[in-house]
C-alpha cells in the first residue's frame, strides 16, 4: 500500500521571494501544481489565494515575476513562522516593458 503521498508533479526545493497582498514570504518547495511557503500571515485552508513568484536570478537586469492564483489547501504552524500550502489553478507571467534585444 502507498504512503498518504498525493503529489503527481514533481517538487522542487528553493527559496524564492513570494509576495502577498498584504505581507511577504519565501517558498520552501513547489512545483507546476503546487507550493509550500512560510511566512507570518495567518490562512485558512479553502481559501482562494493570489500571490506572485519574484524569480530573481533568471534576468540579472530585473526579476521576472509570475503572478499564481490558487487555493490553500494546508496550513502548519512552525514557531514563530506559518508554513502554507497551495495548489495552483493559473498562473500568469507579468508582461517586461522596455525594449527586446
């Protein structure tokens, strides 16, 4: 029998900047599907949620930045810190102004 394992895609470990519409945190893992990230802003699992990805190290001149939209689907308390979890319904790269070269 399998463990109480659900994910279908597979995880990747990094921290990345994550900015909420009111307070900030840094992902612990994610993937197309989902993400875990902790920060100090309290969730309910249900709720829908909308935060942005700041990918800083794919364009050394600005960070490219991927709005998700998505439901909480976990929450853990860890400390000082709430570690949350979401799966991803849609996700949107925001669009560069300035000149392509």
């Amino acid at each position: 029998m399998k463990g109480s394992e659900q994910r279908g895609a597979q995880r990747y470990q990094g921290k990345l900047p994550v900015e909420l519409a009111s307070g900030k945190g840094v992902t612990r893992d994610f993937s197309g599907s989902g993400i875990f990230f902790e920060t100090d802003r309290s969730f309910t699992p249900g709720q829908p949620i909308e935060f942005t990805l700041v990918l800083e190290h794919i364009d050394p001149k600005r960070p490219v930045r991927v709005t998700c939209k998505g439901e909480i689907v976990r929450v853990e308390k860890s400390g000082q810190k709430i570690g949350v979890a979401a799966a991803i319904s849609s996700y949107e790269f925001e669009e560069v102004q300035g000149e392509v070269t």
